[in-house]
C-alpha cells in the first residue's frame, strides 16, 4: 500500500518501482504499478493497462486537466483513448466532468470544457483486494470564481474516486469506477450542457474505427444527435487493436447510480461516448449524504454476446 498526503500543486510524487510477480493467472502476471511526477502507470506483467493522470497538464497553456485516464489499452496493448483530439482539445481519455457547476445561482466553471476549473489532489492511496489493484484519490474542486475574503481559492466540492483494475480473464479485462461526491459549500448544483443533449458525467474518448457499431441488452442503438435511451450499458464493437482484429468496450453504469434509466451520448467519429447524468437540468449536490456514481469498463478480444456482457455486468455487485 502507498499514501501522499501533500497537496499536489506542490509536487509530491517520488519514483516508486514494483517488481513484477508472477502468479498462474490465465497465464497473465500480477498487477502492479509505477508513480511518477506525472501520475500512476498500471501494468499487468510487461502489458500496459491504464495511466492515471494526476499532474494538470495543458495544451500550450489551454484545457489544463488532472484525474483522469490515458491512455486506456485495449487487452493486446493498442491505445484506444485520445487526449487533446483536435476537434475537442477539451476532451481526455476516461473521464468524469460537467458543464454546470453552480453555487447558488452563479456558474463557477466548467469542469467539462476544463474552464474556470482545478482538479487539486490532496491524497492518494494504492491498495490491493484480492487480485484487484485499486487507486484511491480525494480531490477537491477549485476555481477562481470561489475564493474566500483574503482572495484565495476555496474548494467548494470533496471528490473521493475508488478506481479498482482487475486482472485479465479469458479475453477481458475490467476497470470499475466509484465516483463519490460531497459538497463543501451549500447550493451546490452540477448539470450537463444546456441544449437539447444535455451531455456530461462519465465519458470515455476512444479513437473510433471507421467499422463501429452499438448495441445494448436491447439489440443494436443507432447514435442520434441527443441522447438515446438504451438501458443500463452500451457495448462499442469494431477494429480498435493495431491487429485490427475485432474487440469491444462496454461501459456499465451499475443500478447503485442515481436515476431509474440511462440516457447516452454515441457518437460514430470525432467524439466521446458519453453515460449522461444528470442531463440538462441540474441536480443538488448534498453537504452531508454524497452523490456516489459507479461505472466499470469491459475491455475485451473477439467478439461478446449481449447475454455475455448482460452476465458479466449483473455479476459486478
């Protein structure tokens, strides 16, 4: 196990090297993990599995971002996220982000767009379950428009994150998401965009093979311009290794999340798939009892079923 408790902004992060154990699992290796200034590289044996960003990081000096994911490897090793993609430089990797961040009736950034907005990391901690790797993160929100009398940044939200990276299995592998959010000021709301889509919450950017396709337990979704009722998960399917072999992610939103159906956003190119919550009208975040969202992500090769994928979904509790 390992714990920082400095603020991040100060640089805190040492070199930290686990050695590779091997242990006879579907002849894959123990997980294990590297820090940096920059954030945490997850590898199962020598295969890279995920990078945390924990350092903010800009494109010439705009879009400055931390807590997220990239890049995101598929079970061979291709990178299947994008960070800074031309077309929304505002975009990374895995992540989790709203347009509406409102304190009373004033907007105080945009965590989405990653303007007005500070992702300050106070604590991390890295501990194993199991077979399970999971990262614990507490950050606080920040802005420049939510400062206290002496004209500093105040933090208005506690964000605690438990990313959770299983092993390999057969053909797939999982990442789970727990998102808990508890509000340091009173009147604190968060929201999607204001139009029609109402888009933000978790997201993931992947670079999109020109032979994508949808489905969910309900059959095959069709992207639309707004979002698109489909169920609790939605399975992404094409060429998206170097082999351009056939392989998929799911993303899963578990039944513990907020809200009795589940909107998304599908794009077919030059976007990010996007879990929508709240959607356009923005909802409370509570000083006491936490906002908790959980996701989780199947990487998998081949081909999987919907009864497949409906099974592996109701056997994550």
């Amino acid at each position: 196990m390992t714990k920082r408790t400095q603020p991040y902004k100060l640089g805190f992060y040492c070199l930290c090297f686990l050695g590779f154990l091997l242990v006879p699992l579907y002849g894959t290796a123990q997980l294990t993990y590297t820090e940096s200034e920059a954030g945490i590289q997850i590898k199962e044996g020598a295969e890279n599995v995920l990078f945390y960003q924990t350092q903010a990081k800009s494109l010439d000096g705009e879009f400055s971002r931390n807590n997220y994911i990239h890049p995101l490897y598929a079970i061979d090793g291709s990178v299947i996220t994008e960070d800074f993609p031309e077309d929304h430089p505002h975009h990374r990797g895995v992540f989790w982000a709203w347009h509406q961040v409102v304190i009373g009736d004033k907007n105080i950034g945009d965590s989405w767009e990653c303007r007005d907005f500070i992702w300050n990391i106070e604590e991390f901690e890295i501990s194993r379950s199991g077979e399970n790797l999971n990262l614990m993160v507490s950050t606080h929100w920040e802005s420049p428009q939510w400062i206290n009398p002496e004209g500093a940044q105040k933090p208005f939200l506690l964000e605690n994150t438990k990313i959770s990276i299983y092993p390999r299995k057969e053909n797939y592998r999982i990442v789970r998401f727990e998102i808990a959010l508890l509000a340091l000021e009173k009147n604190l709301k968060i929201g999607g965009s204001e139009d029609e889509k109402g888009y933000g919450g978790f997201s993931v950017r992947l670079k999109l093979p020109e032979d994508i396709r949808f489905s969910s337990i309900e059959g095959v979704v069709t992207p639309q311009n707004s979002a698109v009722e489909a169920g609790r998960w939605m399975n992404i399917f094409g060429s998206f290794t170097n082999k351009n072999a056939p392989s998929g992610i799911a993303i899963f939103s578990h039944q513990e999340s907020p809200g009795d159906k589940e909107n998304w956003i599908l794009r077919e190119k030059e976007s990010m798939q996007n879990c929508v919550y709240p959607g356009r009208k923005s909802v409370a975040v509570s000083t006491i009892n936490p906002t908790i969202l959980k996701y989780s992500l199947l990487m998998y090769e081949g081909q999987m079923s919907g009864r497949e994928i409906q099974k592996i979904y109701k056997e994550l509790k």
